[in-house]
C-alpha cells in the first residue's frame, strides 16, 4: 500500500505488561483522516535494513481527528513489530501509518449488535463502542480474558459503562455459554467478533448453525498468520528468487526483498494481496478465497499462506 502520514508519537502508557497504549499526532501539524468505527492503520517500523508493517485497529473515538491511539499486546513469538514498539519506540520518535481503513464496518441495518472480543481481539471493539453509544444503538459487549488480565480489560471498558451491557469474563471459552448468548438475541441482529482464531471460528459455527444469516456474522482477522516450514518463492515478473524463512510470512519475505506487495489487513481477509500462483501447492491460510479456489491451487493470499512444499512460483 502506498501512501503514509508521519505520525509522532505523543503519549506511551503501559496498560499491562505485556499491553502498551499508543498515542499519535500527526507530525507536522493538522488533523488526521475521519477514521471509521472499526478502522485500523497499518504501521512502518524500521529497525535498521529490516522493515515491519503491522495493521493495529484505533481504538481512539471515530472521527477524531487530533489524536490516533492503538493498543499493542507484546507477544512471546513476535515477528518483530510489536516487540519492536514495545521495546524501541519512545514518545517523539516519528514513525510512518497508512490512512486507516475500514474491513469491519457495523452494520447499518442491525436492531442489535453483539460484541464478542477474546484478549487483544477488543481493540476494534472499542471504537464499535463509542460509535454505538454516540448512536443510541442497542448493543452488547462480552469480553474473553486470561482471568489474571480481567481488571485490566475492566479499566478499558470502564469509560464506556454507562448503561450497557458490558462483561469481562474471565472464566475460560468452556464458562462461556456462546450458544445460550446468541439464541436469545431479537431477529436482525449482527454479530462481530475479534480474537483467537479458534473463537471466532466458534462464533461463527455456533451462529450459523443456530440459523444466523451468513451476512450477519462478521470477523477481524489481524496477521496471526503461524509459521511453517522455509521454502523458495520464485517471483516471476520481478525475476528473483526469495527464501521464506520458517517465522516470516511469504508477504514479509517479499516485502524484504524490496518487491511492492499490494495489501490491506495482512491477516487474509481483505483479498487485497491475492496473487497467481504459476507453480507449486499453496498451503492456504486465508478467510478470503473460497473452497473451490483454495482447492484449484491458481491464488494464494501472501499474508498469510504458505507452500505446502519447497518451492512456489508466482505471477509477481
Ligand atoms: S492483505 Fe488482506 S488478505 Fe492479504
């Protein structure tokens, strides 16, 4: 993606130890983009030759336009980006976002909305929340916690408490009676969900088999993509040949080799780095191509998926 804004960084405060809270201004003055409900930006960290970009939903009010903020989990098998703001990023340093984006919209016709968040899954969630309470919408909002982080989701949350439906549960996934939840929600209800993956993928379950329209179930998928084992991706139209090490994503390793890679949510759910596959079989990782593309092998989606042998060829 092209196109960034210089941001400087006005405020760091650490929510958690491994949860940062990042504060944004632009950095030569004037206001930033209307972000939407739900928006994210994606980040350029330079650490050196190597270059990170994450996407981070904003969790500061839709539609300020002063101030961005993100918050940021430190993962024990970070791939760099997040480790790198955790540990090298102060207040004053000027980094490089993208204007933010919308891939997870609320939907305007809903009677109700319900929240369903896992961990670090509730920063989208917090926009969703002050766009909804500024609508006077109907609304909940449940959050899943390790039951030692539950004061610290409780702070977050506490701003937006004011008469709404707002949990933190720290009980663990078996506690939590997903089906019960959503079988008593009124007819024309949507469902949003942001976190593990094995709990979106639950909620998605749980509510298409409790007869949820499709259109109304809606997921966040943000670069969780796992590792894998290396492999060579041979980019035809570039004429090079890049190794996709065992902790990189196939979009990282291009990235690197200084190749411009089109992309939104770098967590396979946009489409938009999708790319034809000339050779190879494609271990496919994404929430974007369909049964039958996954299984005619000609697209993968670099953010996430990976080959499933030693060598990938691809139209790039
Ligand atoms: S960047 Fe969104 S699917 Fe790859």
């Amino acid at each position: 993606m092209t196109g960034t804004i210089p941001v400087r960084v006005r405020e760091i405060t650490a929510l958690a130890p491994t949860l940062k809270r990042f504060a944004f201004e632009p950095a030569h003055g004037g206001a930033f983009p209307t972000a939407p409900a739900g928006g994210h930006v994606m980040l350029t960290l330079r650490d050196g030759a190597r270059v990170m970009k994450n996407a981070y939903s904003l969790v500061s009010p839709p539609g300020a336009r002063g101030r961005y903020e993100i918050i940021v989990r430190k993962v024990a098998q970070s791939r760099g980006g997040s480790a790198f703001l955790h540990a090298h990023v102060a207040a004053g340093d000027v980094l490089e976002m993208a204007p933010p984006v919308s891939l997870f919209p609320l939907a305007a016709t809903a009677r109700k909305h319900v929240l369903i968040a896992g961990g670090i899954g509730i920063t989208p969630m917090l926009s969703f929340l002050a766009e909804l309470q500024a609508r006077g919408a109907r609304f909940e909002l449940h959050h899943l916690s390790s039951p030692e982080e539950v004061p610290v989701f409780e702070r977050l949350l506490a701003p937006y408490a004011v008469d709404a439906d707002i949990r933190v549960h720290g009980g663990g996934r078996a506690a939590f009676d997903l089906a019960g939840l959503l079988s008593r929600q009124p007819l024309g209800s949507h469902v949003y969900t942001c976190g593990p993956h094995s709990l979106m993928d639950a909620v998605g379950t749980t509510a298409l088999a409790l007869g949820w329209p499709r259109g109304s179930v809606h997921k966040e998928s943000f670069g969780a993509a796992a590792g894998g084992l290396p492999f060579k991706a041979v980019l035809t139209r570039s004429g090079m040949e890049v190794m996709v090490g065992e902790n990189q994503t196939l979009l990282e390793a291009i990235e690197a080799a200084g190749v411009a890679a089109r992309c939104l949510c770098r967590g396979g759910a946009c489409g938009e780095c999708v790319t034809r596959v000339e050779e190879g079989e494609v271990d496919h990782r994404d929430d974007f191509l369909s049964d039958a593309e996954k299984a005619a092998g000609a697209l993968i989606m670099p953010c996430v998926s990976r080959a499933r042998g030693p060598r990938l060829v691809l139209d790039l």
